[in-house]
C-alpha cells in the first residue's frame, strides 16, 4: 500500500514537472513566433529594443513563471525521486507532450518525420541514462 | 515554401545544444564542491555565486537561453526540440574523451538515436507556413480592410 502511495507520488510529481516544462516551453515559443525574427528585431532596434519586445509580451512572462514553478517542482521531484527515474521520465514526457502541445497550440505541422524524431529522442535519453 | 537555415542560423542551433550541455555540467561540478544546500545552510547558495564553475555555469545557461529564444523567433518548436536534446550526447561525448569515462552500448545506442532524430528534423522545413487566415499569431484583422459592405 505504502509502494503503491510513493509510486503514485512519484509520478505524480515527474507529470507536474513536464506539464509545466511543456506549458513554459509553448508559451515561449508562442510569445516568440508573436515577437518576431529577434535577429532583425535587434539589427533595427539593437539589443535593448528586442529585449524590451521580449519582456513586454505578458505570453512570454507567463512562460517564464511556468519554467520557474517547473524548476522548483523539479528540486522537489529530485528530493523524492531517484534521479535514475526523475531524468528520463520528465524528458520523455516532455518532449511528446511539446509535440502533441505544439500541434494543438501552435498549429505546427508535426508531420512523420518528427514524430519519429521524437521517438527517438525519447527513446535515446531512456538509453543515455542507463 | 521550405524554409531553410542559415549557416549562421546553424551556429545558433549549435550554441543552444553546446551551451545548454557544458552549462549544467560546470554548475552540477560547482555544487558538488559547494556541498549541500539544505534549509539550515541556505547562505551556502550566496557562497556557490561566488564559485568560477557556477558563475561559469550560470553564464552559459544565459547564453543557452538568449540562443533559445532567438532561435524560436524563426523555428517551429518541435524543430528545436531534438537539437536541445543533442546537448545530451555532447555530456556523453565528454565524458566518454575528456574525462575518460566508459560508454556502455546502451549510451552509444543512445547517442546513436538522438543524432538520427537530429538529422531527420534538420533535412526537413525549420518553420510551419501559416496562411493568413489561420495564423494563430495574428491578431484581430482590421475590418475596414477586409469588410467592403454589405450590398457592394
């Protein structure tokens, strides 16, 4: 009972982690496709005109609270959970939840091709960590 | 239309995989030496600010996200994905040739992997095109543009 509890906690945790790498990580990529080409953006305005368009946009300091909260939820993650499990897991989770977030939010074109490159991306940081 | 890269786009995506890779090693040496930080010895995290492997950690990982989000400026995020995921095997890699460390064939199977994901997203288009119409970025049309009257 006391097995099946952490094993809940566990999990738990590491989907709380990923979902919050995957909102931050959207909301980012959202605020960014909305900023611009930063490269032009700081070849017309310089560096503070394109950091001022950065931080302007509320997408974007919503994403930043996200990766904040996520980098906290992983402290606690990494205190309950063996880092053997925590690593994988997260980035598992994270990286088909950014391909489903991103076709959905973003309206990307998540074709074969990258679906199979992110299967083997999940798949090669399960193997890294062995 | 395929969009394609730059050479220094390349550079960028390259930074983001190196950056982001030899950033959280020379923090994770940085706190190793630093020691633990638990809720008795919180004054041991303004001592690890003071460490060069932190301090050199903590200025990769801010060029790591300048790179980052430059870079999402001009690609689709499931492009970018497998090249934050090659930061992994650049960790492998150094361990295997700078420190010496032995690779199992699970870690070169891995290592393997990711560098096909990589190959696969870079020879495909970096961005979705969106039409106008479906652009979610847009922001509301203007009307006057768009809505000549009714009876016109």
């Amino acid at each position: 009972m006391i097995h099946t509890a952490t094993q809940l906690l566990a999990w738990t945790s590491i989907a709380v982690v990923a979902i919050l790498a995957i909102a931050g990580e959207v909301l980012i990529a959202r605020a960014m496709h909305t900023v611009g080409d930063l490269d032009a953006i700081m070849a017309r305005s310089g560096l503070r005109g394109a950091s001022a368009a950065v931080i302007s946009s509320p997408v974007f300091l919503l994403g930043i609270l996200c990766m904040a909260l996520n980098f906290f939820a992983m402290l606690y993650t990494l205190s309950r959970v063996d880092l053997s499990l925590a690593m994988p897991g997260v980035a598992s989770f994270t990286y088909v939840g950014n391909a489903i977030a991103a076709r959905i939010f973003l309206k990307e074109n998540v074709d074969r091709r990258r679906w199979i490159a992110v299967s083997c991306v999940c798949v090669g940081v399960f193997l890294l960590t062995k | 239309m395929k969009h394609r890269l730059s050479p220094a786009q390349y550079i960028v995506l390259a930074a983001i995989a190196v950056t982001s890779a030899l950033g959280d090693t020379f923090l994770s040496r940085g706190m190793s030496q630093v020691g633990k930080v638990d809720a008795q010895h919180l004054s041991l995290l303004f001592t690890a600010m003071l460490n060069l492997n932190v301090i050199t950690g903590v200025l990769l990982l801010i060029v790591f996200f300048g790179s980052y989000m430059a870079a999402l400026s001009w690609v689709d995020l499931t492009f970018l994905m497998p090249a934050t995921a090659f930061g992994n095997v650049i960790i492998a890699l150094l361990s295997r040739y700078w420190l010496h460390e032995h690779l199992s064939l699970s870690r070169w199977s891995g290592i393997l992997l990711i560098t096909c994901a990589v190959g696969l997203v870079a020879n495909g288009p970096s961005r979705t095109e969106h039409s106008p119409d479906s652009d979610p970025f847009a922001g509301p049309r203007d009307l006057t543009e768009v809505d000549p009257g009714i009876g016109i």
